[in-house]
C-alpha cells in the first residue's frame, strides 16, 4: 500500500484496497497541504465487512495463543523497521510534533509488545464441583474465549497507539475487527492495517473503513453480529453510541478536564512548573488527560504560576516537522477558533489572562488564565486546546472538592510528599487513576486506562482490555459411572 502524500487510496476490506467511489481529501492541519485522498466506504461495505468478521470468527477464536502472539510480536518489529515511515504520516496527518510522533511509534511498539506477552497468559481455572452430595467425580473448567466481531472506533490524536490500543487485545482475543478511524487521520491506520495483514492476521478478520458517521453509528447499532463497540472520542457522542447500541458490549474512552494539586511541602517548583508547561500545551492541549486545571497551595502560588508562565513562553511553536517543535498546529482552525472564543469568553466573564491564547490560523499560543469559575467553558468542559487554568487554594479538603467538581473524571494528579494528603487523594478524588509526583497526562500502555462519570466506562490497557473482550465458559464434567 502506497501512502505518497498527494496520491489517492481506498480503505482496506479483506486485504485489498478499494480505489472507486467517492473520495475525500486529507489536509495537513499545518499548511493545508494535500497529505492525500481516501475513499469513502459504503453502509454495503461495511455490511460486507462483517460477513467476514462473522465468517472468520471461528478461525480467529481457533488460532492458537502461540500463533497471536507471533502475529502481535511480527507487528511490533514491522513498526520499528518502520518507523520513519510511521512518524512521517502522523506529522502529516495530525500535525504532531515530529518528536511526540517517534514517542507514539514507541509506545505502539509497547502495546503490541505486550499484547503479545498477554495472549499466551490467557488462562483459566479448574473448579471442584464434587461439594454436595451426589456430585462425586464432577469438576468444572473455566476459560475466556472471544467475544466475537468487534467494532474500533478511533479518534485523530494518537492515530496509531490509540487503533493499537483496540486492534492489539482484539488478536490476543482472538476477536475479528473493523476498524473506523478519525477522518482526519485514516492514512496511519490503514498503514497499520497492511502491517497487521503481513504479520499473519486473516485477511478477513480486518477491516479498516473510512466510513461516515451516520453508517458508523448505522454499525454500531443496528448489525447484532457485532457484539462489542470500544470507542474513543467526545462524551456526546460516545453515550449517544451507548444509548443506542442493544445488548452490545460497550467500552467508552470519554473526554476529561484533568487537574492537579501542587501542595507547599513540594519542594522543586523549576521541575513542576516545566512538567505542568508541558503537560498543558504539548500536541496543543490536544489530549483527554492533557492537564486543564491546576490548583496550588497558595503560600507558593505566585511563585510556582510565573514559573510556569515562563516556562509556556519558552516552548517552540510552529511547523511539527521542525525537531525543535513542541506546540503544534490544531487539527483543524474551527477548532482553535472555538478555543480561541472560549478563552474571550471567560476573560468577558472576569478570568484573569495571563498569557497566550493569540490566534493565527490552526495555531493557538499556549494561555494561561487565573480567576475562573464554575460556569466557564474553559472551566467546566474539555478545551481540548493549549490553555491551562492555575488557581491558588487555602485548605486541602477544598482543593480535592475543587477537583471533583467536574463531570469527568479520568485522571488527576498530586504533588506532595505528605502520605496522609495522598491516600486521602486517593480515596476521595474521583478519577480512573490519581497520578503521585507528576501530572495527570503520564500513562504507561500496560497499566488499566479509562475514568468515571463522563470520562467513559471500562478499561483499556492491554489485560483489561482483553478481559473486556472476553467471556468466560464453564466446562463441567462428570465422571463417567
């Protein structure tokens, strides 16, 4: 499969690639430049996309775990002879800083890495059943077998870890996928998708179509073959998919508005107000647990907000094939616009601006506000965009209210060396994870993902991930008389 920017492709069904029908373009959230055209799947497509999932189903589930894993294993080494190649269509298609595309390869490489380790430890139990009389000689086996097709939706942000986030547990399953990436990005997961195929994967057990939304949520709730949606995306839409999706499993990776508390006994400021800098604005902001809110203790307040002021206009803004870069485009400039109108919004309203938040097309100078309040966008929504909040706080207890008061709740972070501040942070705060000694953007590919209230429903990382789309089956056995 060619991925020339500039030149057109199809979406991948069965592995060949269809060239016919309607097309749409792919532009660099950068310059606009051509990346490339793709066509558009058809409701037939996709209807013929899970004949096959459906038919492949008892050879995926067949497949030995020996076999996943030297698929998955085939998988990561392909994308590190790759890499360049990779790093180059996710700076194309997403504008992201040409250093955070090889850190996204790498983490890819992990996921799949991983995957592989856990398809072979995908066991089960032996259960004695002889625990009432008349039972004598009955024992039970319990193993986890694929749920069956599953339907991957993907967004723009991480075009490639992201589908490996849902592709990969998918094989150690042994569940056939169809794949929908972002239209912004569907150039990185079709490459992905030929790689998979020539790792051994069944050609008809993949498919990645560039599918509208209306035959995306067509799919997703209306054919009853498959049988579990995992989606990452906007709140809106993925309750909306949920709401409407029967007796299917539903795995959401919601949005988030993460926060942090910064308490006076840390004692390196230079080193937090760097981390925070760059956990706000790095890929412009442009990630769920990109960090939106902060709240200090507020004897350092001062201090630790003009060092993170000076750290924001320090980082290098502009073009994200520059190795110098560390703020890039926005996917699209109605997005900076709305960013931008929040941030006016709330300056009307009586926030504080600090710095940044100056518009020039998809770029946004990294903003930094002080003096928000429930009721602000920039408060109370995902921004989605290179602005930060830092707010002073007096007592302890407020700030974890502070945090919570959100309807979302992925992840959050804590800098204190006091062990009480932290269980008690850990008990209270509402999170799918609360991150000690760093902010809420860190993740590690292995670890359970996801969050509460809004923030979605499930687990990713690649063991849940895998238990999410299994089930378990009780053998049970009797002696023969």
């Amino acid at each position: 499969m060619k991925m020339r920017p500039g030149e057109q492709t199809g979406f991948l069904l069965c592995g060949k690639e269809w060239a016919d029908g309607e097309a749409f373009e792919v532009r660099s959230p950068w310059d606009q430049g051509l990346v490339g055209r793709v066509t558009v799947a058809t409701r037939a497509d996709a209807r013929t996309a899970v004949n096959h999932a459906s038919a492949s189903l008892r050879r995926t589930r067949a497949k030995p775990r020996w076999k996943r894993r030297e698929i998955l294993e085939n998988v990561a080494a392909a994308l590190i002879e790759q890499k360049d190649r990779f790093v180059q269509l996710i700076v194309a298609e997403a504008g992201k800083p040409v250093r955070m595309a090889r850190i996204e390869v790498d983490r890819a490489v992990l996921t799949f890495k991983t995957a592989a380790e856990e398809s072979v430890r995908l066991g089960g139990e032996s259960i004695p059943l002889d625990l009432s009389e008349g039972n004598e000689g009955r024992w039970g086996l319990v193993q986890r077998f694929g749920v069956g097709p599953i339907l991957a939706i993907t967004p723009f942000n991480f075009p490639l870890n992201l589908v490996a986030h849902k592709v990969a547990p998918a094989i150690a399953a042994g569940c056939p996928v169809i794949l929908k990436p972002a239209p912004q990005t569907p150039f990185t997961a079709l490459a992905l998708g030929e790689v998979i195929l020539k790792a051994g994967w069944p050609e008809e057990a993949l498919a990645v179509l560039t599918l509208s939304d209306a035959d995306t949520a067509w799919l997703a709730e209306k054919e009853d073959r498959i049988k579990l949606v995992s989606f990452t995306g906007s709140a809106k839409v993925g309750w909306e998919l949920k709401a409407h999706s029967g007796r299917k499993r539903v795995l959401l990776e919601l949005g988030g508005n993460a926060a942090m508390l910064v308490h006076s006994d840390w004692k390196d400021l230079d080193d937090a107000a760097s981390r925070t800098a760059h956990a706000a604005f790095g890929f412009a902001g442009q990630s769920c647990i990109s960090l939106q809110r902060v709240f200090v203790e507020r004897p350092i307040y001062q201090t630790f907000l003009w060092k993170v002021v000076d750290f924001a206009e320090k980082l290098v803004i502009g073009d994200p094939s520059n190795e110098a870069t560390e703020v890039g485009p926005m996917i699209r400039q109605s997005e900076a616009e709305r960013v931008e109108s929040w941030v006016k919004e709330a300056i009307a309203s009586g926030a504080k601006h600090v710095t940044g938040g100056e518009r020039k097309g998809s770029m946004i100078t990294p903003a930094i506000l002080t003096g928000t309040k429930t009721g602000m966008k920039v408060r109370d929504e995902e921004i989605f965009g290179p602005v930060l909040l830092i707010e002073p706080y007096d007592d302890f207890e407020e700030a974890l209210a502070q945090v919570n008061h959100s309807k979302y709740g992925l992840q959050a972070g804590i800098l204190t060396r006091d062990s009480d501040r932290i269980f008690t942070a850990y008990r209270e705060l509402e999170v799918g994870a609360l991150v000690v000694g760093d902010t809420p953007n860190w993740r590690l590919d292995p670890m359970p993902y996801g969050g509460v209230k809004d923030s979605g429903l499930g687990r990713e990382g690649i063991r849940w991930a895998i238990e999410e789309m299994t089930e378990p089956r009780m053998l049970v056995m009797a002696s023969p008389g």
